[in-house]
C-alpha cells in the first residue's frame, strides 16, 4: 500500500495548553510578538479534531502523521503519567482508524517539559534522555497494538546545526559550544537507538529515523565549494543515516571529532548500543534547497557550521515569501542519496510551500501556486520510484489542514485547508478548502496518477 496523508506537531494543533492535566512545555511560554502567536489555541484540536480527521477522510487519505505531547502525558516531563492525557490519543486514535486513516506516532517535536529544560538544559543532560525513553517505553507501551509506524524525533540532524540545536533541545542557558552542540546531538541519538530497540523486542510495530533533508549544492564548481557541501551533507545527514542503517557515525566525523578534541560525553556502551539496533525505513523531511559557498567559511571551521557562514541563494531557482527555494528535483536527488546509498525503504513525511494568503470569506483561494508545487515534487518522487528504482512508502504533506508555522506565525500556511484565524484574532476557525483541496483529492483518488 502506498501512504497519502498530512502530518502536524502537537503544539501546532492542538491548544488546549492547560487542559486536561497537561503541564508546561517550553512552547506554552512563549510570548507572541508581531508576527508570532502564542501557542495556547493552535487549531483546538483538542477540542475538534473530528472535523480534521473528517476532511481528511474526504480527501481520500491513509496516514495521519500526529506527535503525542511528552507535557500532556507526563507532569514535568519526569513524573506521574496523566491518565486524562493519554485518553485523549486513545481517541485521538481510535477516530483515525475509524476514519482509515493510518497512525504514525512521532515522540518529540521540539517541546521539551518546560521543568526539564529549567533543570537540566534539555537534552544536553542524560538525565533527561532517561525520562524522554521512560516517556518514549510507556507510549508505546500503550499504543503500538493500534499504532504501527512510528517516528522518535521530528528532524533529528537538526540537533546538530547549531542555528536551531539549542532551542529545539530545551536548552536554556550557557555558551553553546561545540562540545554542547555535539553532546546534544549525541544525547539525541543514544534515546532514538534506544526506543527502537525496544520497540522492535516488545511489538511487531515499524520504526524509522527522521531528518530534514535540504539539498545543498556548492555554490560553483570550484573544488573548495563540492568539498564544502559534500562535508555539510556527512556532518548533518550521512552521519545520522550512517547511524540508522549501518550503525555507527561517520568515519569522517569521529575523526573529526577525535583531533579537534571535541568532547561527545558518548560512552563505549553507548556506541556499542547503535550496532545492535535496526530501522524499517528512513524518514525526511523536504521543503527547499540552497547552495554553500565556501570562501565564507573560515578556516578550520567545523562543517556542523558552515551553512551559518556560506549559505547562499540558488539564481536558477524560485523562491518563496520566506527565501525557501522551490526545487523538485532536489527532492528526486534526496530520494535517490537515501535509497541508493542505504537500500531501506525511503519516507518522505513531509513537503509543501508555506504562502500568506488571505480569506475574503465568499471566494474559495485559487492556490495555483500550491497545485504547482505538490504537483512537481510528487512526479519528482515518481520519476526517482519508477526511472531510479527507489522504494517509497508514500507521501505526506506538511500542515495540509493550516497550522502555526514552526515559529508560531499564521500567516505562513502550508495548507489546502484554510482555517480562519489570524495571529492575534482566532475568529471562527472554519475549515475553508481551498482550490487546492479538490486537486489533491483526485490525486490520491488516482493513486498519483492524475496530476
């Protein structure tokens, strides 16, 4: 079977922030700004997500791609269990099943319990990895008799970029430092490895690693820029897929990391750990491409940094409101770098382009735009199944229903279902498809077939 289907984050949709026993997470402090909410009402999932999952439905999906929020099931992240909390996945996930729609389960959007972040900076304590597999055992634990795709973390090479490592870890103070940055990173991965072994010794459930796969190509064809962007891509991705499908980091890296004197706290128990574990498929995310130039990079600078210095824009391709540029067949050339390089199933679980848009509250929004963009990127994903060979086990859109972009910012909507809120004004929250919706339903009707 080939998967259609949405996927969302918990503190994108759901509100209900203190509701139902849930305790803080990191996200539910946040102040909103000009062009920033705050995350207290999302969608009210958490009150209507039957609406959704019957959009869904229509649409002819089969996978709903959800995360369970640690906060609303463990007070503070490291204490008792909230019963109220996890009724309300159970059904949650009872009125997908109800509806086809397939589960996946993903444990960690970047809303670290707002207690362990103050207590510990995050992920960088291994005391907080300890609770995150305590929380990560119990969910499945509850729900893999239903559930039967899960993810650990959204995006897991991101816990080794520093521009976004420290805020999605709950890290809350100090230098952040290389030695942090990996020790992060590492944390990370040590709980990723150990929930999938015990996923695969207590349930007939699948599981897979996630990363945010851009494409980043050198800026030029000088040498300096193909060997700058071939060391981002096995400092920030292959090592991760390294991990996943071969069970050990990077060669390249730990050399790195041994004659830079950079400190990992990785202990021989721990690295023994990733040779004894397996994955059913390799997850990823893909919305953009850039290119790395690298006179911009100074010397001796570790590759997990060198988008912060020679990020540049592509001139051969189009970009969006917020410089994300379009470029399917980046997404193709992902594909086939997984697939090929570690011949495991291949998931894409995320895509699409965020655009302001506006309701006018008679018209349907003609999206061409959004038509134009899933359109490319899934005969891209086509041509890399049937030109390249290369298994995929379907397709997920990002925030097919609207959502609070990442940084909590309406006005970025990935969506072909329009929900009438702003920022600061949550008006009626109707559910308004777009004309971007009747496309994607005969899509899925055809299987992929009719775009």
């Amino acid at each position: 079977m080939f998967y259609w289907g949405n996927s969302v984050s918990s503190m994108q949709t759901e509100g209900g922030w203190n509701e139902g026993g849930k305790s803080l997470s990191v996200y539910d402090i946040v102040e909103p700004g000009e062009n920033r909410s705050d995350w207290h009402f999302a969608n009210d999932n958490y009150h209507h997500y039957e609406e959704d999952l019957d959009l869904m439905k229509d649409l002819g999906m089969n996978m709903y791609r959800i995360q369970i929020s640690w906060s609303r099931c463990v007070k503070d992240g490291d204490g008792e269990w909230n019963e109220e909390g996890l009724q309300y996945y159970d059904r949650l996930i009872d009125a997908m099943i109800e509806r086809g729609l397939e589960p996946m389960i993903c444990l960690y959007h970047f809303d670290m319990p707002l207690s362990l972040a103050e207590k510990y900076n995050g992920f960088l304590s291994k005391y907080v990895v300890d609770a995150f597999v305590r929380f990560g055992k119990g969910i499945m634990d509850r729900f893999a008799q239903k559930v039967k795709y899960w993810l650990t973390f959204n995006e897991q090479n991101l816990y080794w970029q520093p521009a976004i490592a420290f805020r999605i870890a709950g890290y809350l103070q100090g230098e952040k430092t290389v030695d942090e940055l990996y020790q992060i990173g590492h944390n990370v991965m040590v709980s990723h490895v150990r929930l999938v072994q015990y996923l695969h010794e207590t349930t007939d459930a699948h599981i897979g690693g996630m990363l945010a796969y851009s494409e980043v190509y050198p800026a030029t064809c000088k040498p300096e820029d193909i060997q700058a962007a071939r060391k981002w891509d096995t400092f920030c991705n292959r090592t991760l897929l390294d991990v996943f499908a071969k069970g050990e980091y990077s060669r390249e890296m730990m050399r790195w990391v041994k004659t830079h004197n950079i400190d990992m706290k990785a202990t021989e128990e721990e690295l023994a750990l990733f040779k004894n574990h397996h994955e059913d498929y390799l997850a990823f995310s893909y919305y953009s491409s850039s290119t790395l130039d690298a006179s911009s990079i100074p010397e001796d600078t570790t590759p997990n940094y060198y988008m912060m210095y020679g990020k540049k824009d592509n001139p051969y391709l189009q970009t969006t409101e917020w410089n994300w540029q379009i470029d399917p067949l980046g997404f193709r050339d992902v594909l086939n770098k997984i697939y090929q390089n570690y011949h495991l199933p291949v998931f894409p679980i995320e895509n699409g382009i965020g655009v302001q848009e506006e309701w006018d509250g008679i018209h349907e929004i003609e999206d061409d735009y959004r038509i134009d963009y899933h359109k490319n990127h899934i005969k891209a994903m086509k041509d890399a199944m049937e030109t390249d060979g290369v298994e995929v086990l379907g397709y997920l859109g990002w925030g097919l229903i609207d959502i609070l972009s990442s940084q909590g910012d309406m006005r970025k909507r990935y969506g072909v279902v329009y929900v009438n809120r702003t920022n600061h004004d949550l008006r009626d929250m109707k559910r308004v498809p777009k004309k971007s919706y009747h496309w994607l339903k005969k899509v899925i009707a055809s299987n992929g077939e009719i775009l």
